[in-house]
C-alpha cells in the first residue's frame, strides 16, 4: 500500500533555492566568504528547520531514523553560526565546510545504498553525496576556490531535496517496518 498524503511543496522550494543560490556561486564567485557565509547559513537554517518538519511528519511513514533529526539540528547549528559570526565563519568556512560537507556526502552515500529498493530517487542521494564528498575535499584542499564548489554542493543538495519533496510521501508502508 502506498502513502499518498499529497506533495511536500517546502521541501521541493527549499530544494530549488538551494539550486538558485548555488547557481548564482557558481556564475558570481567573487562574493565575498563573508557574504557566502551568510547566505550558506540561512540556507542551513532553512534546510535544517524543512528537514526537521520532514522528519516529525514522515518519520513513521518513511521509517526515518534519529541521524535524519540530527542532520536537521547539524544544519540549523551550522547555519546560526555562520549568520551570528560572518566574519569568524569565513575565515575557517572552507575548511569547516569541507568536513560537514564531508560527512553529509558519506551519510547521503550509505543511506542511498542502504535504502536503495525502497526509497524513491535513491539515485539523487547517492548522486548528491558523491558530488558533496568530492566538493568536501575540494573546500579543504583549495579553499581559494570555495565559491564555485559550494555553488556545485548547493546545487547537488538542492536537487536531492526538490526530488524527495515530490517523491518521498509517496514511498511505500513497507519502508516503515524495515527497521
């Protein structure tokens, strides 16, 4: 039997403005890391408060575990820091980033992989992740070029969350009891 509670039209918006905000890195790269820095952390803020709305109201449904609502605080912490401390935040961003961004690509990885027979658009996890584990490294090992592979990270993220916004109610009940 199939969930059909309608669409998650937030998650699907938040999703495409992370694509818009990557896109404007990626055709603009000379902003400032301080201006990067306050404009990644609210759109941190907005993905973690989306991605926590997600989980209290899909959790049972899509079987979400704890590790998505700890994503969710990550990126709201994350997110508050950058937009409380600008200037602080772009001095160390690239690097911060870089492991954040990091780890989130492995999570994305193993979940797509893990969930792959049951989770809709598992293909766009497992796509967002590899490209965020590679635009990790890339914010450790060339932080001058910070701008262009966050614009690629956001843009990857963006795409993830637009498609679980259309896809995720509709996943299956069996996810919920394969846990």
């Amino acid at each position: 039997m199939d969930i059909k509670p309608g669409r998650n039209w937030a998650l699907f918006a938040a999703g495409i403005a992370l694509i818009i905000i990557g896109f404007i890195l990626l055709m603009v790269p000379g902003l400032t890391l301080v201006t990067i820095a306050i404009l990644a952390g609210c759109m941190f803020v907005a993905a973690g408060i989306v991605d926590g709305w997600a989980f209290f109201r899909y959790r049972k449904s899509a079987g979400l575990s704890a590790w998505a609502l700890a994503y969710a605080a990550c990126d709201l912490i994350l997110g508050v820091l950058f937009i409380a401390h600008p200037v602080a935040s772009a001095v160390v961003i690239p690097w911060v980033m870089g492991i954040f961004v990091i780890a989130y690509g492995v999570f994305g990885i193993v979940a797509s992989v893990r969930l792959r027979e049951v989770l809709p658009g598992w293909g766009w996890v497992l796509f967002s992740g590899i490209v965020s584990v590679l635009c990790g490294f890339a914010f450790i090992i060339a932080p001058g070029s910070f701008a262009l592979f966050l614009g690629l990270f956001l843009m990857a993220r963006g795409a993830q969350m637009a498609v679980y916004g259309v896809t995720l109610p509709q996943a299956p009940t069996r996810f919920a009891h394969n846990h």
